[in-house]
C-alpha cells in the first residue's frame, strides 16, 4: 500500500524487499537505547538511597525511558504510513502470524512499560526532569495506591519485555543463521538504499 507521505527512497527500500532506512534505524535506536534503559534500571537497585549517583542513574534512566517512548510512538506512527516489504513467500501462515504478534505486543510493551514508570513516578508527586533540560510535572494526581500499582508493572513488566526481546532476537537469528531466507537482512543497517 502506498501512502501520500511516502518518499521515493521508502518506495525503492519495499521494492528491494528490506525496511525502509527510517524504518532501520528506529529499530536499531530504540533496540540500543533498551539496552542502556535496563542497565540503567538494574544499576538504581544497586545504588544508596538518597545518594547523588542514585539520583543522576534516575534522572538518566527516566529520561532515557521517556525518549523511548516518544521513538516508538514515532516508530509506530511511521509503520502504519509506510507498509514494509512483504515477507517471503516461503513462511507459513503461522509463522506470519506469530511475527505480527510479537512485533505488535513490542509496541505494546514499550510504550506500556516506560508509561508505568512515569505513572508511578508522577502519582508519587515527583516531576521527571528530562536530562535536565525541562522538567514534566506530575500530569496525573498524586495517589499513592496508583503509585504502588504503576511500580508493581513496570518491575514485574521487565520479565515479559525481556521473554518478548528473546523471542524476537531468537526468531531473527534463525532466519538469518539457520533459514538464510532474507528475513534478517531486512532489517539490518546498509549504505545504499533508502
Ligand atoms: C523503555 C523504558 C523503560 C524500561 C525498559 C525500564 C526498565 C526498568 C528496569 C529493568 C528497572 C529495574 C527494576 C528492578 O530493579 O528490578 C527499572 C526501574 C525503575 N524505573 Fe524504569 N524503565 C523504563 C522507563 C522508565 C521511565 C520512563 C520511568 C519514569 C519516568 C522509570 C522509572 C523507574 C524507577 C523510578 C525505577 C526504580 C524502581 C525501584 O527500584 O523501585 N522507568 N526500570
Ligand atoms: C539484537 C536485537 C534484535 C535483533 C537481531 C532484531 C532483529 C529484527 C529483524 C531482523 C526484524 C525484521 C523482521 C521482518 O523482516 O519482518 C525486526 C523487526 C522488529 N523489531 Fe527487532 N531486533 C532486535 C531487537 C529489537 C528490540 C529490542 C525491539 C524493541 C522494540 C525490537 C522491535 C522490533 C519490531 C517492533 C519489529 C517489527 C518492525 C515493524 O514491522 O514495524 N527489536 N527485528
């Protein structure tokens, strides 16, 4: 399906059957700054209370955490305005299926848990500074029955994110080490082409 906002250069990446360049690098940011997001989120746990380097581990972690939401909602929107290329004839109906789900369960849960720490933290009454740069107030009233809740998510949320994460890189290292069937490289960074 081709949209009005489409560029020439996405139109080429569909038709050389990889993601447009957009497309590529959204994916490989977000999958990077994930990364960081969670290493920064381990290493809080591991820090003493009311120390500076706890503060400045969450002040990075949460504006990390909210960069990532504003990329994947890009990321999303970007999807829906730019169809990829259609996967390989040779994948079964199944298997198809289970792709969609899991990438669309990725969106999900990106977007989900990184909310349930801005939910938490503005129902506690905290302001989330973002690199201290600008400051979100708590846009939602303080309620510290939410609070609790939105932190219970976004603890436990990490472990359905990291069996999504498993599964999704699983998958892809199949295809690209196992079936060799051009699925992988779809998504893999290149010079030329959109
Ligand atoms: C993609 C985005 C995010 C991911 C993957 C993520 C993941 C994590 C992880 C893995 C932890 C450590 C949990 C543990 O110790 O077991 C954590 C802790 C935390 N996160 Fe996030 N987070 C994200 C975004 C955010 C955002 C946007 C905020 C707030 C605005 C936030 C606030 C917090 C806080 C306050 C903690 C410490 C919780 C505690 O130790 O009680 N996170 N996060
Ligand atoms: C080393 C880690 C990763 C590898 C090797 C990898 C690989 C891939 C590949 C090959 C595709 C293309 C699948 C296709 O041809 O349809 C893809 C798509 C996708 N990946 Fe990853 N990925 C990784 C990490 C992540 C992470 C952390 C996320 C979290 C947001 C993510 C989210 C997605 C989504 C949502 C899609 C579907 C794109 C779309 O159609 O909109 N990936 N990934």
């Amino acid at each position: 399906m081709t949209t009005p906002i489409e560029t020439g250069a996405a139109i080429a990446s569909r038709s050389a059957g990889i993601y447009d360049r957009v497309a590529r690098s959204l994916h490989w940011l977000v999958a990077g700054l994930a990364v960081i997001v969670v290493a920064l989120g381990w290493a809080i746990r591991g820090s003493p209370r009311e120390s500076g380097s706890r503060e400045l581990l969450l002040m990075l972690h949460r504006s990390l955490g909210l960069l990532v939401i504003a990329l994947i909602l890009f990321r999303g929107w970007w999807r829906l305005s730019h169809s990829p290329p259609p996967l390989p004839a040779s994948l079964m109906r199944l298997e198809v299926w289970a792709a969609h789900a899991t990438h669309l369960l990725l969106y999900v849960f990106f977007v989900l848990l990184p909310l349930s720490g801005y939910i938490n933290a503005a129902t506690a009454g905290h302001a989330v500074s973002f690199f201290g740069i600008f400051t979100i107030p708590p846009l939602i009233a303080e309620n510290p029955r939410l609070s609790q809740i939105a932190n219970g998510i976004h603890l436990a949320g990490q472990f359905l994110v990291y069996a999504l994460v498993a599964v999704h890189i699983a998958a892809a290292l199949m295809h690209g080490l196992i079936r060799h069937d051009g699925v992988f490289e779809r998504m893999l960074p290149r010079r030329r082409a959109g």
